[in-house]
C-alpha cells in the first residue's frame, strides 16, 4: 500500500519507522497552512515564528499519528504477533503486523487500541490546557493538537475497510459468522460505500466551483482501492483454506525441466527441443539426483557452437537462490506465500536430503485452487 521507496528514519520500541516521500509534502502543506493561520491570529508574533510554531504544529500532529499506529503496534505485540513496520504516509500512517490475530476478539482489541489512544490523548490535551497556563499562541497549538487527535480517532472509526471502524466491523461479523471472510467481504462493500460517499463530498462542490474539499476525493479513491483489494485478498484466502493439508508435492510439475551436469551443451540442446514444456531454465542435477545448481537457454548464445560437445552443462551452470526452493513436504499455502513474496512464477522442489523433485508453478497451483473452489463456498 506505501510503495518501497518509504525512507526508514530509525526504530520506534524496536520497531523499523518509516516514512513515504509524499509525507515531506503534507508536512510542508500543513507548516505553511498552521504558520499562517497562527501569524493572522496574532499579529504580535515577530517574522518568522509563526512559521516555526506551524512546523512544530506538524511535527506533534505525525506524532499524533504515531502514537495512534504504536496503540495498534502494543495490543499486537501483547497478542504474540511482531510488528513490522510503522510508515507515515500521504493520508495517515499504517502499523503492519506480521499476521492477522487469529480470533475475532483479538483482531478487535488491535483494531479499536488506535482510536482509544487517540481519544485518551485528546483528553489529555484537554485537561492540559485547563490546568497549565501557556501563553495564547501555544494554548492555540495544544488546543489545534486536540481537535486533531479526536478527529483521528473519529475519521479511524468509519466502519469500511481500509480504516480501523472497518477491522472492528469485521471482526464483529467474524464472531456472529464464524467466518472471517464473511467479515472482510462486508467491512469491504462498507468501505467502498463510504469511498463513493466521500469521493461525491468532494466532486458535488467542485462542480458547482467550489474546489475546497478536494482531499476527500484524493481519500475516498484511496478507501475505494484498499477496500477492493481487501475484499480479493479475502476472497483468495477462502479458496486457500480448501487447501488446507494440500503439500506442494502434490503440486509438482509432471515434465519439470531437469538436466544432467553431466550432459554435454549438445545434449541439453536436444533435450529441451525433445522437452513437452517451453521452458527457459532447466533444473541441474548431480549423478546421484541432488540439486546443484539451474542453466538458462541464453547461455548458449555466448558459446560457440562447435564447443557444444565438448562442453559439460556442469561448467555453465549457475547456482541457485534460496529463496526459490522449497521442500516437497511443505505446505501448499506455505509455497504460495512463498511465490507472492518473492514475485515469482515458480518454486524449485526439493527432499529434505536436497534431492531434487521438480518444479511446481504458480498456473498449477491456480488451476488446483480453481478446481477446489467449485466445492469450497466462498
Ligand atoms: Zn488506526
């Protein structure tokens, strides 16, 4: 959802914090935004610190935000589950966890800890302001903190997928349903509504020239493709839970592409024209069958062809990443995750011993999934 090109900026209670480009943007906006508003406020301030006070302004709103994510980030880590990453971006931040809390009560309590922080710090402003007597500029900032975090926990609370009110909307139809997908597909429909919702808040003005709540299309479009995306992932893990108990071996391609180090360039030659399958990458075994290594095709361009026979697939061959490989007596969603991951096509099987089985491809593994869904209720 941020993209890779997040700038990790250091470590929060152990956990990897980053943030996207797009939020210099923002905090830029909202420096200028604040400055402004605080120099017409009070035009004693001197030149300039109207300014310094709105990037301070800016600043404790990220800070706000982070500490809404590190209420997430606390109940998962409390539940076992570690936690990723925190990133700041365009519209807010995001805590991604390592794994969905695996009952509804759970994923509820991770979900609704960030608007609970939220509120409590808005509270805690409040009480602040009442109690300590800041001069009036600084008064204006804790009060602006305030309303800033209760609107986060509010705008967090709108029950549609991707914001947090969606998580706690399905985890509510996952204890009445049994069923977490039930929740997912529902939270999702939610979310894409009030997607719609929020995209027509800002397009109805603007068509009547009043382009002021532009943002909520910007953050309807955004709702709209998480919510859709949520609802597909959703929809794929369904169909994998028909494949629980599923092993890859059960998967493994019948004319897996294997050659012999062995065998001369000339033989591999031969043998992948003979080949039922097109394939670019042959698999490379030893005499007694084990996995050392894979040759491509465009390594016969850079030999000579009279060097074809003398030449052994052994000398040519490169090794092979291991993040490519799986054992033949994992699971089938373990080689799925697997594949996605790393964004890859296919998976080198092996033994335990590093005997090689073949290869099982991510087309296979669809067609399994598609057969299966014709019995699984999605
Ligand atoms: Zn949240």
């Amino acid at each position: 959802m941020t993209g890779n090109n997040n700038i990790r900026i250091g470590t929060l209670f152990g956990i990897p914090f980053f943030v996207n480009p797009s939020w210099f943007l923002i905090l830029g906006l909202v420096t200028w935004t604040y400055g402004n508003d605080l120099a017409q406020d009070f035009p004693t301030l001197l030149p300039g610190v109207p300014l310094v006070l709105g990037l301070v302004t800016g600043l404790l709103l990220f800070a706000s935000v982070v500490a809404h994510e590190l209420g997430h980030s606390w109940v998962a880590i409390k539940q076992g589950i570690p936690v990723r990453s925190i990133t700041l971006f365009l519209f807010g931040g995001v805590a991604s966890i390592e794994k969905e809390p695996t009952t509804p009560g759970n994923a509820f309590w991770v979900s609704i800890a960030g608007p609970l922080v939220s509120f409590l710090l808005c509270g805690l402003l409040v009480v602040f302001n009442s109690f300590v007597s800041l001069p009036a500029p600084l008064m204006a900032i804790v009060t602006v903190l305030a309303i800033i975090n209760f609107s986060l926990g509010v705008f967090n609370l709108i029950p549609g997928l991707p914001l947090d009110g969606g998580n706690i909307l399905k985890a509510i139809v996952w204890k009445i349903t049994g069923n977490p997908y039930q929740g997912v597909k529902i939270a999702s429909w939610t979310g894409q509504a009030f997607g719609v919702l929020a995209i027509l808040s800002g397009l109805i003005p603007l068509l009547n020239g009043n382009p002021s709540r532009f943002w909520n299309i910007l953050v309807g479009w955004f709702l709209i493709q998480n919510a859709r995306s949520a609802g597909q992932l959703a929809r794929v893990q369904s169909r994998l839970d028909g494949l629980d108990g599923w092993l890859v071996i059960d998967a493994v391609s019948e004319h897996s592409p294997i050659v012999s180090a062995d065998a001369s360039l000339r033989d591999f030659v031969e043998l992948r024209t003979l080949h039922p399958g097109n394939w670019r990458k042959f698999l490379v075994v030893d005499a007694a069958s084990k996995l050392v290594g894979e040759v491509t095709v465009d390594v016969l361009q850079s030999i000579p062809s009279e060097l074809w026979a003398s030449k052994q697939v052994g000398e040519v061959l490169k090794p092979i990443e291991p993040a490519t490989v799986i054992e033949a007596g994992s699971s089938l969603i373990a080689a799925i995750e697997q594949l996605e991951q790393y964004q890859l096509s296919e998976l080198t099987v092996i033994q335990a011993d590093g005997l090689l089985v073949g290869l099982v491809e991510k087309v296979s593994i669809i067609n399994l999934i598609q057969q299966r869904s014709n019995v699984i209720s999605v």
